[in-house]
C-alpha cells in the first residue's frame, strides 16, 4: 500500500466526522463555556458587561423561587419516572405479544401524541383542566358528585395535570424503546425457560427484566433529563407567573430571567447549577444501576 493511500484512508475517518465535530463545538461546547462565564458576569446588553464573581450564585442560593422551581422538578421528575418506565415496559410487552390482533394500528396510536406540537397539546388539556364545570376532568368528576375543581390553581391538582400530559405524551416513545430491547432478546431464551417449566412471572422477572437494563437505564436518563427540562407545559398552563409558583420550573425561571427581564447572568448561573444538578443525577443513577460495571 503506497504511503499516499495509507494516509488517505488515515484521514478519511476524521474528515467525516468534521462536519458533526464542528457543529458539536460550536453549537454545543461554545454555548456552555459562555454561559458559564457569563454566570460570573452582570450582563446589560451587549456591550455593558460587569464582572461580579458569585454574586449571581450567591443571589441563587438565597432565591426561595429557585428551591420552589427545584421542588417542582423533582417531583415532576419522581412521577413520570414511576409512571414511565414500567407501564410503557408493560405495554411493549403486550405489543410484541404474537397474540396481540391489531399490534400495528395500537403502536402507531401510541406513538401519534409524540408527533403533535406540545404547545397544541398544552393548549388543549389547559382547556380541559379548565376550573369550569364544563371543563372535561370537571365533568368527569361531575358523574360522582365531586368539584368543580380549580386543577391549575392547586400545588397537587396543578402536578397532576402536568403528569398527566407528560404521561399521554410520552408512553409511546418509551414504548418503542422497550419494543426495541424485546425485539433483540432471543427467542429460545423463552423457549428454554418454558421446557423448564417456567412461569410467565418467572420468564419476565428472570429473562425480559434482566436483558431490558440496558434499555431501562436509558428510559431513566432520558425521562431524568426531560423532568429537569420542562417548559412548554409549565408555559402554556401557566406562563412565568403561576400562583404561588406552584407551577414554576428551572427552565421557566430561565426563561424569565432571560428574555423578560434581561437579567442574562443570573439566569446563566441558574442554568449552570441546573446542568450540574442533571448530571450529578444522571451520573448517580448510573452508578447504582451499575450499567458500565466491569465483569469481574
């Protein structure tokens, strides 16, 4: 091989990797380097810029609005996790069931919320959690002689609308990443499991429960991630300005700091401690789970 080709097929590699390398850098790495400086910094516009240490993290620290948004997202957080991770496994299950009629149609209707905007999806369940007695929970709960309820005036009823369209909005992706992980474990596994005498409960706990971690640990970084993330439906419920903060949110607080009040470096500095908080979460979830333990 001529000294030529050889280092045409050295470079090949990273010349096709540039174009994602460079876009990474630039639109990922420089934003986060940025805000980071500009955390330390009292920002008045473009050219009125003032270095002030941890002024902004120490006002953050005294901020009660911030622990208020940061409750809001660890709850938020905690139920959807509960919520979607094992009832979209269990649903996976039943359509990847050879028995199951219509698998197709029911993945596909699964899957459609994901494909609406959030904001159209935020819209409609406002009006559906509507104080009114028309409103749909409302007249639900009209048939057993309850309400009505004011749901996006309460710390409780508010999560719970929050939950709920977190719920119908995500059941189909977490669905398919689980159909996915089913879809690569081995039939014979559960042929040999049934020779055996093995029980359905004992083939999921034993087979299905232990080849899906992967995909488990997955679903759990990412629905950490979006909890920590929400925004568009905090924002249609309620804006930046929800009684009592019942529904306010680190992205939320951000966004307020930022682009409504112009107050660039504190909103920095929260988006920093937020980035540190998701990680710190993420890096410990994957610790416990112990998902890259070495085999001993």
């Amino acid at each position: 091989m001529s000294k030529k080709a050889f280092n045409q097929q050295k470079i090949a590699p990273y010349l096709f990797v540039a174009p994602f390398i460079l876009i990474f850098i630039f639109f990922s790495m420089y934003p986060l380097f940025d805000a980071f400086k500009m955390s330390f910094q009292e920002v008045n516009g473009f050219d009125d810029v003032t270095l002030i240490g941890l002024d902004n993290y120490i006002r953050l620290i005294k901020d009660p609005v911030f622990y208020k948004a940061l409750w809001n997202v660890l709850r938020y957080t905690f139920w959807t996790c509960l919520i979607l991770i094992p009832f979209p496994m269990l649903v996976a299950i039943v359509m990847n069931y050879q028995g199951t009629p219509f698998k197709s149609f029911f993945r596909s209707l699964y899957f459609m919320p994901v494909l609406t905007s959030s904001v159209i999806i935020g819209i409609v369940f406002k009006f559906a959690f509507s104080k009114q007695p028309t409103g749909v929970f409302n007249t639900f709960l009209s048939h057993f002689g309850v309400g009505p309820v004011n749901w996006l005036n309460g710390s409780s009823t508010g999560m719970f609308a929050l939950i709920i369209i977190c719920v119908w909005r995500w059941l189909g992706v977490n669905m398919i990443y689980f159909l996915s992980g089913l879809q690569g474990i081995p039939v014979e596994l559960y042929e040999s499991a049934d020779v055996d005498g093995a029980s359905t409960f004992q083939k999921f706990k034993n087979i299905t429960v232990p080849l899906l971690k992967p995909i488990t640990v997955y679903v759990l970084t990412i629905s950490i991630l979006a909890g920590f993330s929400l925004f568009n439906e905090s924002y249609v419920y309620w804006g930046t300005a929800s009684p009592n903060n019942i529904g306010t949110t680190l992205v939320t607080m951000i966004y307020k700091f930022a682009f409504e009040q112009g107050d660039y470096g504190y909103a920095c500095a929260l988006g920093v401690v937020m980035f540190l908080i998701v990680v710190t979460f993420n890096g410990v979830q994957i610790k416990l789970t112990g998902l890259f333990k070495e085999d001993n």
